[in-house]
C-alpha cells in the first residue's frame, strides 16, 4: 500500500510538472505574434479537416440507412395485401375502433356508412346512411373498412 501511494505521488506531481510547463509554454506562445498566427492557422485547418471527417460520416450514415430502409420496405411489401378500392356511393362497414366499458359483446363493425369522397392514400370520407350508433361524417382507411351488401 505505501509503494503504491508513493508511485501515485510521483506520477501526479511528474503531471502537475507537466501541465505547469504547458502552461508556461501557451503564455510564452501568446507573446509572440507569429506563434499566435500559427496557431491559428492550425487550428482552422484542423476545424476544416473535422468538418470534412463528419461530413463523411454522414454521408455514409445515410446511404447505410437508406439501403436499411430499402431492406425493410421490400420485405415489408412482399407479403402485404393490396388495399381493396372503393367508389364514391359504396356502401361500407367501418370497423369500431372505440372500445370502452359494455361494449365486449357488440358488433365489432358499424353499418352502413357510404362513401362521399375518395381522397389520396387510400382514405375515404364516409357518412352514416340512417340512425345507428356510430360518427355522422368521419374519415377512414380501407384496412378498417369492409365492403356491405344488403342481401
């Protein structure tokens, strides 16, 4: 125990003699004006230099998750169902999607509702045809929605 309380004395005061001759050597370096130029012009090269390494980096980030992402998206829609397409005046079923207490053993689907706009990405804008339970006007995609026959 004392050997190694004597070596961490020598190596702290050998680090203490170093930061001191540090110090000494960056007000010496201040003093002189070409020394100031220098170091400088270093120090802006080596911000150019950092600039450029992270530039890299990102650049390589990037194209490492766009081909990631394109991985994902393939493998995502190789086995996805293509969303059934429907026309404005369609009758439909919405999915309820609202579940709140006592409501277990009703329908899970809200009927009828028929489609008064068909808008971009696959989203339709419904509204309820006669008096049930349910939104008047809502807006909704196919993956809640079925087709309703009155049959």
């Amino acid at each position: 125990m004392v050997q190694i309380s004597i070596n961490y004395k020598e190596y702290s005061t050998a680090l203490y003699v170093e930061m001191v001759t540090i110090r000494t050597y960056s007000w010496y370096q201040t003093r002189n004006k070409e020394d100031i130029r220098i170091q400088n012009s270093l120090l802006e090269e080596m911000t150019e230099e950092l600039q450029e390494q992270r530039e890299l980096f990102r650049k390589d980030a990037k194209k490492n998750i766009d081909s990631i992402q394109y991985e994902n998206r393939k493998t995502c829609n190789k086995k996805r169902k293509k969303a059934s397409e429907y026309k404005k005046g369609d009758l439909i079923a919405i999915q309820r999607i609202h579940f709140s207490v006592g409501l277990k053993l009703r329908t899970k689907f809200l009927v009828p509702y028929k489609v008064t706009k068909v808008n971009s990405r696959d989203r339709y804008e419904v509204e309820k045809v006669g008096h049930h339970e349910g939104p008047n006007v809502t807006t909704t995609s196919p993956d809640l929605m079925k087709s309703f026959s009155t049959n």
